[in-house]
C-alpha cells in the first residue's frame, strides 16, 4: 500500500531569550512525515497545543525544577490530537487524545503514550485545562497544601488565568471567602461576576507594594490561605498579611519568569512573617500529582459536565502565531486557559 505523506510544521526551541520571548527565539520548520506505522504506533495530527507559563521557566540557563529546554529541538508541551493512522488496536483513525506532543502539527508515537478523550464527557479542550495539568494544580495545590476549612479566607493571585480561576472555584466550594488578584478592571470584574468571587483587586491600579497591601487587607481582613501564581511585588503585598498557622502555596511565580530566575530580584524578607504567624509556605508542582489523574477526573469531571466548574479559554488561531501566543501570558492578554488552534 502506497503511503500516505503529511508536512509537518514544527516550532523549534533555537535561541535563548533573556527577557520578552518571541519568535526571533524560534525557527519554523517543515519536514516529511508519512503514515508507515511500527506496531502500536499512531500518527496524530494536531488539533489544538497548549501554551503555558512553565515553558519560559524551562528557557532559563540554571536548573529549576527541570533542565533547560534543549536548544534544537520542538518545543515540548501538551496536545490534543486526532489519530490519522493507526497500528494499535487500542486507537482507531478520528480517535482525541492527550499527549506530550509539542508544537508540531503530526507527530508518531506510541499507543501507550497517549489518553484517550471522550468528546462526549467533556470537551477536548478540558483535557488541557480544568481536566489536565491546570486542574490538577488548582486541585490538588489548594486541597493539599492550602488545606481550606470553611470560613477561611482564600487569596489567590493570578486568579483570572487557568490555575488561578480553577483555584478560586474550587475554594468557594470548600466554603471560603474568596478575593481574587488580577491584572486590569475587565479581569476583576470577570472574578466578582462569571466566578462569584467576594472580592477582587486590580494590582496595576495601585502605585505602591503598601497602597496594594492596604486594599487587599480592607478586602480580605486577613488571610488565611494565599495561592500565589505570581510573585515578586504582589506577593510582596500579600504576605504580611497572614494569619495566625496561615498556608502559603506557592504554584508559580511568574512575574520572575522573564530573567528574574536567572538574576533574582530582591524582595522583603518573609521568614518573619512564618515565623510570627506560625504559617507554612508549601512549593507545588502538577507533575507530583501526574499519579492521581484518576483521582481529579472522578472528583472534577462531574462538577464539569454540570457547569458547575469551568474553565474559560482564550483560544488563538494559527500554529503560526504560537510563539505570539506564549508573550500573551506575560502580556496579561489571556483570561482562563491559553490554547492555539491548529488549522
């Protein structure tokens, strides 16, 4: 049988950016691919690629919780894909999958690396966002290491993009008061409005780390448990503010993201603030949790399926803008989860 052959575009990691990432940082490349098949393997074509924080963490040149991203190669991060061909006989040609595909529009893998999607249980989407490596950090981030009890009052900056929107859903039904930190007066009311948060702040409208602190203490009267997505002045502004056995929770610190891991900024001294209030501080990562997947679906999928919990998503057209796409998230561009669309 004459095979069948694909273009493959890939988006290749080519240069280390030292600020702001564009597409001078990559190069578009097209290969070859066709539908010859070793056993158990499937083509996949890509339907839509997922564009998250942790991919500029990986471009830095010291050691986080990975390796740097290798230069030369596709850049890596999740995908939900359609099979075009397949030699398993647990994936048949139209099956949606999950994988760890990165962003290149085919790919061949095995069976076995792939999650199999039912588009009749949730979106595809979902499986990048409240169903994937989102969820599980709002989820288990905030149950686990935020321990929220009914009453608490919950902070969570970054609380209108995937994590921190998630996060702050989550925390209203364990029965928290909830304020939410964003970025802009559209995103806050989007937090008191489609989220029904009791509060939100829009942290650009304050010139000052102290005028912030004063506005999320007269909304808050204190905190309980703060989610921080961000860091750098916000968290600066948050974390005086503790209660007594208070829980930090401390999922991203994107602010830094853009040299500030490299060359850290120096920042108020929080140690104290543990240490007065006999609170903890709690460092969370998704991929600790990769194990109890099962666990989030059986717990979050129906909330999902009710429209009880969601996840919005700003979704940009074109594999080619991705490298767009990613700036957006430091740009404050999103709301909810960043996806791009292949054609």
């Amino acid at each position: 049988m004459t095979a069948t052959t694909y273009t493959n575009r890939q988006w290749i990691y080519a240069r280390q950016p030292t600020g702001r990432v564009g597409a001078d940082h990559y190069t578009l490349r097209e290969t070859p691919i066709d539908d010859r098949l070793a056993e158990g393997e499937v083509l996949l074509g890509a339907r839509y690629l997922s564009v998250d924080p942790y991919m500029r963490v990986q471009q830095h040149t010291r050691r986080t919780y990975d390796a740097p991203h290798p230069l030369g190669i596709v850049q890596q991060g999740g995908a939900v894909s359609q099979v075009l061909a397949s030699s398993s006989a647990a994936l048949r040609p139209g099956d949606w999958v999950l994988g760890y595909n990165g962003w290149q529009t085919h790919d061949k893998c095995h069976a076995s690396q792939l999650h199999k999607l039912d588009p009749a249980a949730a979106p595809v989407t979902s499986a990048l966002g409240v169903l994937g490596m989102p969820g599980r950090t709002a989820w288990f981030g905030l149950m686990e290491a935020g321990r929220p009890r009914p009453g608490d009052t919950l902070v969570v900056s970054g609380a209108a993009g995937a994590v921190g929107s998630l996060v702050a859903q989550f925390g209203k039904r364990a029965g928290c008061r909830v304020i939410g930190i964003a970025g802009g007066p559209a995103k806050c009311a989007w937090l008191t409005g489609r989220l029904g948060l009791d509060g939100a702040v829009d942290y650009k409208a304050f010139a000052s780390t102290e005028a912030l602190a004063a506005e999320v203490a007269r909304q808050s009267g204190g905190v309980d448990i703060y989610f921080d997505n961000v860091g750098g002045a916000v968290s600066d502004a948050v974390i005086p503010l503790i209660k007594l056995r208070a829980r930090i929770v401390v999922c991203g610190t994107i602010s830094q993201y853009e040299g500030g891991i490299d060359a850290p900024e120096l920042a108020p001294r929080v140690l104290q603030h543990l240490l007065f209030q006999r609170a903890t501080a709690q460092g969370i990562l998704a991929r600790d949790f990769v194990h109890r997947m099962d666990e989030l679906r059986t717990v979050v999928a129906p909330w999902v399926r009710s429209g009880e919990v969601f996840l919005d998503e700003t979704v940009v057209e074109g594999f080619e803008r991705l490298p767009h796409a990613l700036n957006m998230l430091f740009e404050g561009a999103n709301t909810g989860k960043l996806l791009v669309k292949v054609a």
